[in-house]
C-alpha cells in the first residue's frame, strides 16, 4: 500500500471520527416538480435544525464536487443557497476560487446592465452542459445562518453562481435561461477531458 492510499485511509477515518452523523440528500433531478417552486424565506435563524440541514447541504454538495447547491434540489422548500469553497473545484477548474459561503433570503441586484456567456451544468441535470447568459456584475444581499447580514459586490464567476443558485429558488433551471441551443449538450462530447472522471 503506498502512502497515498494510507493517507486516503487515514482521511476516511478522520472523517467518521470529525462528522458522525454525515447525511448526503439525494439530489433532485430535473422533472421533478420541487425543483419548480418558489421557496419559502427562512424566518428562524441560528438554530439546531437550520445548522444541521446546512452541514448536511455541504456534505452533500462536496460528495459530488458540486460548485453550489441550493436547499429546493434536496426537497427542502426554504431560500437556503451554499456555494462556495477553499479548494479548487474539479468540475470548473479553470475557474477562481469563490468563498464558501451560505446565504438565506438573497436579494440580487444587477449593476449595469452588461451580461456575459459562459457554460454551466447543474446537479439536478446530470450529464449536460449548456452556455447561459448571466449578468457581469451583481450586488448579493441576505442573511447568513446566524441572522447577520451579508451583502457583496461581486463579478464573473462569482456572480454567475450565486446568479445560477439563486435561480433554484424561483424555480428556475439553467436550460430555461439557455438562447441558443446549439451551445447546449452532452458534457462527454462537448468536454471529453473533463467527463472521464466527472459525471456531473
Ligand atoms: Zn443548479
């Protein structure tokens, strides 16, 4: 056994020792009609509950390599998006790093009026990746678990997550923001180097 293995082991150990009771939800897929609803605004913060169903939320979000996950695709009715991390993501990994972060109740406010395409792909719809138009720059305002207000100027990348997470919690999937379908597809066909080992 090399050290990578041990190591591997080691860190599995870890794991169970640091996180007990680890939960990874099934993630809902598209066609499902929870994914469609318009969620309800969290109105108890800081408690057992909201702390637990966020742990689980990032267990379930890391065990796929997700780059966010928004609380309507495993089922739970509430305006909760995680997105976020402080290693790079696998499935985007020419993308900047974007801080984890949990955000309730968000608020976005285009600036400007400037947009830009680029490709994203989404768990709930697993295998496709399609080229979404987003606004570049985007004012994000909530709450965080604890009741603490969050508000961040952001552009690009970030923007585009938190623009693709909050959609989940309209009941909006990217392909409904797809114009043209031509940039819309297979992941293993359109990025043959990135599906051998990611089945997003
Ligand atoms: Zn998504």
């Amino acid at each position: 056994m090399g050290p990578v293995n041990r190591a591997h082991i080691f860190a599995l150990a870890f794991a169970e020792i640091t996180a007990p009771s680890m939960t990874i939800h099934t993630i809902l897929k598209m066609g499902d009609p929870r994914l469609l609803r318009v969620a309800q605004p969290v109105t108890e913060f800081d408690t057992d509950a909201l702390h637990l169903l966020v742990r689980d939320m990032f267990d379930t979000m890391r065990s796929v390599n997700g780059a966010g996950l928004a609380a309507p695709q495993i089922g739970v009715d509430l305006q909760l998006v995680i997105f976020g991390s402080n290693h790079r993501n696998p499935r985007y990994p020419d993308r900047p790093l974007v801080p984890p972060t949990v955000l309730l109740n968000p608020v976005i406010t285009p600036l400007g009026d400037e947009e830009e395409e680029d490709w994203e792909g989404c768990l709930s719809v697993p295998g496709l990746r399609g080229k979404v138009p987003r606004w570049s720059r985007i004012r994000y305002t909530g709450f965080d678990p604890y009741g603490d207000p969050i508000d961040r100027t952001v552009e690009g990348f970030h923007a585009r997550v938190v623009q693709h997470e909050c959609d989940h919690l309209i009941g909006k999937l990217y392909p409904m923001r797809v114009r043209d379908f031509t940039q819309f597809g297979f992941t293993e066909v359109l990025f043959p180097e990135i599906s051998a080992t990611e089945d997003d």
